[in-house]
C-alpha cells in the first residue's frame, strides 16, 4: 500500500527537502516507520527514545486528527499522511 507522506517545513531538511514521502505500510506506524527507513534522520524528530512519538508531534490521517492510537491508524493506498509539528515563540 502506497501513501503519502506530507513533511512538515522544520522537517524537510532530514528528507532532502522533499515535501512529500511516497511511504509504504498497512497503518500509520508501518507507513512512519517506511519513512524513517528512507530517511533515517526523521526518527529522532519523530520519536523520543522509547519510541513514542514526540508530543509536539501531531499525524493527520485524510485532513483528520489521528489522535488517539495515531500509530495503529489503518491507511489505505493513496491515503494522505500529513505531520505537523507544533512550534511555539514569543
């Protein structure tokens, strides 16, 4: 199953500036972790060391909040995957 991965602006230095990921997984995690096996940088934006995803990490499935049980979401071929990162700044 063929998805796509839509990388946030911060992100895109860790994908060759690629805006878009075609990524390969059944669910969210599997589709991640396809991402992170083509650009191994993006684990550590993604995930803390115990493999959670960061919390200023949010995945978006089709336009629509994955929260909660982001990572065991279903994706079905030509889903779209969009991860936003939360920035704050005073």
């Amino acid at each position: 199953m063929t998805a796509t991965a839509h990388i946030h602006l911060v992100h895109r230095q860790h994908t060759d500036g690629n805006k878009t990921v075609e990524v390969k997984g059944d669910t969210v995690g599997r589709a991640l972790a396809d991402l992170i096996a083509q650009y191994p940088a993006m684990e550590k934006e993604l995930f803390d060391k115990n493999g959670k995803l960061h919390g200023h990490i949010e995945i978006y499935l089709n336009a629509e909040s994955a929260f909660p049980g982001e990572l065991e979401k279903p994706v079905a071929p030509g889903d779209d995957i969009q991860i936003v990162t939360f920035l704050a700044g005073g």
